[in-house]
C-alpha cells in the first residue's frame, strides 16, 4: 500500500460518517419558513438567522417572529389571535395562520412530520 | 472490400475482456440484500489491467465488459444496463487522473478503492437523477457507499496478491503489454 492509498483510505473513513451524518440525522427538524402573504408569492426565510418581520395581509400588518430555529406570530390585526396562540412553529409541516388577515407560516424540511392533518 | 487485421493488441484486450465478463456473469448469479450493491469482482480485472497495462487498456476491456455481460445477462439498454454504463463511465474517468500521478500515485488498493467509490457515486447519480428521483434514495446512499469502500478495499487486495503472483514465477512467459 503506497503513502497514496493510505491518504485516501484514511480520508474515506473520516469523510463517509459524515454522510451517515448529514443524511440519516435530524430530518424533521425545520429548515426555513414560508410566509404566505395575499396577492403575492409565498417569502422563504431562512430560519438560521433570528429575524422579525413584518408582513402586510388583508386587515394590517402582522408581525412575525424568527428566533432559535423557530418561528411564530407575535402580533396581528386580527380580533381572536388564534395565529398567535398557535405558538412557536418548529418542526417541519408545522403552519400558524392569521385566516382574518389572510397571512399564514409553514416551516419547511426534509421531512414532514405529519403526512396530513385533519381537524 | 477493406479487411481488418487483429493486432496483437485487439487479442490482449480481448483476452482480457472475456476473463472480466466471465466473472461478471458468473458473480450475476450470486443474491445480493439490496439492489446495486455487489462485491463486483469483475473490477478485479479492470484494475489489474489499469496497474499492467495502462488506462486504455482498461478502459476497453471496462467498456466490453460492461456490453457483452449485459448483451449475455439479457439486460442490454435495461435500465439496469444504463447503471451498469454509468458506474463503469465514472470509475473510469476518474482513474484516468489517477493513473497519472506523479510520483508513486497509487497502488491496486487505493485504485480499486477510488474506482469502487466513483461507480457507487456515478451509478447513484443515474439512479437518483433519472430512475428514482425520491427523496429515500438519499437514505440508502451511506449504506451503498459503505459497501463501495469495503468491497473497493477487499477487491483491491485480490488485486494486489493476483499481481503479485503474476510477477513471481511466470516473468518469462509473460505477454509483452503494448506501448501505453
């Protein structure tokens, strides 16, 4: 075996765990949200980077909220609030939605947590 | 009417291939516990010609090997067959590269090893991007790479112990290899 083998025998080993890693690890863990908005494309966000923003629906501005990986509303024009109730959004399938307001997160992934949901 | 004539290098290549698709169609008949993964033993040939005869030669008998085997396995133009191309097509690419190091570059081990990888890389690429493009094919990639190093690595030393056996006793019988 020459010095050429074992480098690459060696850097193989290192790197092939690191693709047990990155593909059979935490799948349903969210990624980015995407923030329905009336009249215009859904937004994608990134959910590495902690962020507010502010979005224009149907009754006014609803805020919304991005911090550690996860995202909810914390404020919205709307009189039940059921948006901000619905709380922190983390997994990925996982939707919050202002219906009055006509706004509405999903957090996106790899994989899905639920395959549909019925209520 | 033009009339072709054999050289000495159509009979090394051609010796050479039908050994490879020997083994490949007799290996075909082995069960394997998850589709495309396989000890491919016929690469046993291809990277002992790689290392005596040049990459040329290997390329052509990879090439006869990969047509004939599929045209006696029955598999010919299958989507098994466009696979077995692909694997074949990445493996050898990537040791054209290879074969030139400077230096003392590799040996059978670490060809095989490179070789096993880039056919479980090209072959997953053809599979994921035109067969089935679903995301669990990415679930059993590490499991399909896995296999590809340790089936790279044990082929790479039958290699190495086939050559070895070569050069001992029989050097004064041995076939001249034609100018790489």
């Amino acid at each position: 075996m020459t010095r050429a083998d074992w480098t690459l025998l060696i850097l193989t080993l290192v790197l092939l765990p690191t693709l047990y890693v990155g593909l059979w690890g935490d799948r349903g863990a969210g990624e980015s949200v995407e923030i329905w908005i009336p009249g215009q494309k859904p937004q994608v966000l990134s959910l590495d980077r902690n962020q507010t923003v502010e979005v224009q629906g149907s009754l006014g501005t609803s805020v919304i909220e991005i911090r550690d990986h996860k995202a909810r509303f914390i404020a919205s024009p709307c009189t039940g609030k059921v948006c901000i109730h619905a709380g922190w959004q983390q997994h990925a399938g996982e939707l919050a939605a202002c219906l009055p307001n006509k706004v509405a997160i999903e957090i996106l992934g790899r994989d899905r947590r639920y395959d549909s949901i019925n209520f | 009417m033009k009339t072709i004539t054999a050289t000495s290098e159509d009979y090394l290549v051609a010796w050479l291939a039908a050994l490879a698709v020997t083994i490949h169609v007799a290996e075909a008949a082995l069960p394997s516990p998850l589709p495309g993964v396989k000890p491919g033993l016929a690469n046993v040939i291809t990277i002992a010609v790689l290392v005596r005869f040049g990459w040329r030669t290997a390329a052509w008998v990879a090439l006869l090997r990969v047509l004939a085997g599929s045209l006696l396995i029955g598999t010919f133009l299958s989507p098994t067959f466009f696979l077995s191309a692909s694997g074949a097509a990445a493996s050898m690419l990537v040791l054209w590269p290879a074969s030139r190091l400077p230096g003392r570059g590799f040996g059978p081990v670490g060809y095989s090893l490179l070789a096993a990888m880039a056919h479980m890389a090209g072959q997953f690429a053809v599979a994921y991007g035109a067969f089935i493009p679903h995301p669990a094919m990415l679930h059993l990639l590490p499991v399909l790479m896995t296999a590809s190093v340790v089936f790279g690595v044990v082929n790479g030393i039958i290699v190495r112990t086939l050559l070895n056996s070569l050069r001992a006793p029989a050097a004064e019988h041995a076939p001249s290899p034609p100018a790489p």
